[in-house]
C-alpha cells in the first residue's frame, strides 16, 4: 500500500516512528506493507515512487526542522503533490484550521479526485464539511476515515462505528479537550490560568493556535465529528454554540462542596454546544489533567462511558495506524467490526 504523508509534525513524525518499529508485526499480523512514496511538511517535499525511507525522513526532519536537502526533494506542494503521486492513501495530518479547513481539506478533495483512500488527524476539514465529505466519499467508493481526531489514540469514533451497531445514540456529553482539561485541574491546585496554559503548551496538548483550544473550537469540532457519526446528524462547526473556559474561576468553596468545572461539549436532539459547567467530581466525566471522557447516553443499553489520553503524537499516530489496518482489512474483504 502506497501512502503520501501530509503534514510532518509531532503526529506525523511519530506515525513514521510506528512504521518504523511495528513493521514486521504489521506484515506479521495484518498482512500490511506500506511503502511511503511521498511526504509533506509545511515548506518542502520528497517523492519517490520506488519508495522513502521513513527512518531518514523522520532522523532528517528532527535534526534539520525541515525536509530541504534530502535527495528525493520535489518542487511539488500541497494539493499538486497529493493529485500528482502514485499511491493509494493519503495521511492527512496537517494543523487543523478551523476557519477554512485548509490545507488540510484540499489535499482531502485532491485525494478524492484521484483515487486515493483518506486517513484524516487533522478536524478542520471534516468539522466545516463532514456531511459533503462523507457524502462525497460514499458515492466515490472510496474510504475516508478519522479515529485520529478525536480522543488521540482512544478509540471513541471506533467505539460509535463498531460497537453501538443497532443502538441509538440520543444524548452525548464529552470532555473532549486535553489542554482546557489540564488547565482547569491545574486551576483546582491553585495554579493561574496562564501558568497552566504555558504548562500545557510546553507538554504539547495545545493546538498550533491554543485560543483554539481555550476558546472552545477544538471541543466543538471534535462534538460535531462525533454527533454525526453516533447520532447521525449532519451538522458542521457552525450549529454549535460555544464558549471557552478565558475567566473561568474555580472557587475553594466549589470544590469543598464537592464539585468542579469541566468544559463539557454535549448534543442532544435540542442541538449541539460547549461550555464551561460545573459537575460533580464524581462524575466520570471529571477526569483530570489532558485526560478525554465521552459518555453516550443510548436508548437501551443506558450510558457508556469511555476515558483516555485525548492528545499527544504517538497516540494520534496509534489511531491513524488503527485506521490503516482497517483500510486494508476492509480492501481484503474482511471487516474488523465485531
Ligand atoms: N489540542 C488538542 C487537545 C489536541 O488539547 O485536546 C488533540 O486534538
């Protein structure tokens, strides 16, 4: 299988990482050898048909910060790079922009028109067009998938697609951002609102624009990816009503009453909106730190909760090699839903 990585950031590096370390276990276990043909970072290229080595792309990149200078160097960029190489899937794992969805929704469409198979990290795209995308893709025949962009490497978008099959979803309510969810619990320990975003910046959680995450729009986009998969909506960041945690306070007495804030992202059939609420510590929706926690509230089968690390490179790459397995289960003609 032959992939074009787009974006070579923290998740994309890491995802090189993987190839790297689980080759043969991906060969052994699941039948799959990707040959990375081409690669991406914000100001060069690298294409080679015969195949990149993804060891020196990534060794090259950590040292130099950028690709320039490698052999396989190209003038290519963007979407001409993706429509122009051959391969059969596209990463995509450039920084989510939440304004236009661009790059990232172009080297999407690029894909699309030429064949490719998509694995999307970046919310952007599908948070302002996920409807006409999924629409696009489906009539296509082509896959377009996206484990990656919601909850790092907790598979919460696996956990709607294959294991709430005849269910219905009628009510979600999430914590669905890392680094608000650290700044808040460093806010419990006394710490500023500053000194907890600098702290969360400095761990990586941020997004490339942290007002991203403050000011809601990280949670807001992840909520729509989520709701128009588990409750078959077909909203985009648009619908949703958001407000952020800037001048949240978090009193002792709060707290000594048993009780905390948490930026809660929640659909239900009145419609879809984040912002800052108070919960019991006991909720489990009050987890700590960069910590995400979704709870589906279903028809029958009642609540489900699911909690783990919601940022971070490897576990995003964790998920976009979740999806590529899939990809090629899928194209085998065997499903990995059970
Ligand atoms: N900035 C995001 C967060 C990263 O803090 O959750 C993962 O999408």
């Amino acid at each position: 299988m032959r992939l074009v990585l787009m974006g070579l950031g923290v998740v994309g590096k890491a995802f090189l990482r993987m190839l790297v370390e689980k080759a043969p276990e991906l060969r052994y276990k699941y039948g799959l050898n990707p040959t990375l043909v081409a690669v991406s970072d914000s100001r060069s290229s690298l294409y080679n048909e015969r195949g990149l080595d993804p060891r020196t792309v990534v060794d090259w990149k950590s040292r130099k910060g950028s690709l320039s200078g490698l052999i396989d160097e190209v003038d290519l960029r963007g979407a001409d790079l993706v429509r122009e190489v051959e391969a059969e899937v596209l990463i995509e794992a450039t920084p989510s922009n939440f304004r236009d969805g661009e790059p990232g929704l172009s080297h999407i469409k690029a894909a699309l028109n030429t064949g490719k198979h998509v694995i999307t990290a970046n919310k952007g795209p599908l948070a302002l067009e996920m409807p006409a995308l999924i629409e696009m893709f489906r009539e296509s025949g082509l896959r377009l998938l996206f484990s990656g962009t919601v909850g790092g490497g907790t598979p919460f978008v696996r956990f709607v697609r294959s294991c709430l099959i005849g269910e219905r979803v009628l009510v979600i309510r999430g914590v669905l951002n890392g680094t608000t969810n650290y700044i808040l619990t460093r806010m419990e320990m006394g710490i500023s609102f500053e000194e907890a975003l600098t702290e969360a910046q400095r761990l990586g959680y941020a997004e490339a624009d942290p007002s991203n995450d403050i000011d809601g729009w990280d949670s807001a986009a992840k909520l729509v990816i989520l709701s128009n998969l588990a409750m078959e909506s077909d909203v985009t960041l648009r619908e949703v009503e958001v407000s952020g945690i800037r001048g949240v306070e978090i009193s002792r007495e709060l707290l000594s009453w048993g009780k905390t804030v948490r930026l809660i992202a929640s659909a239900d059939k009145s419609g879809l909106r984040v912002r800052p609420e108070v919960v019991e510590r006991t909720d489990p929706l009050a987890v700590s730190g960069a910590m995400n926690a979704v709870s589906f509230f279903t028809e029958h089968s009642g609540r489900h909760t699911l909690v783990g690390k919601g940022a971070g490179g490897e576990e995003t790459a964790t998920a976009i090699l979740r999806d590529l397995v899939e990809l090629k289960m899928s194209l085998s003609g065997v499903s990995s839903c059970s």
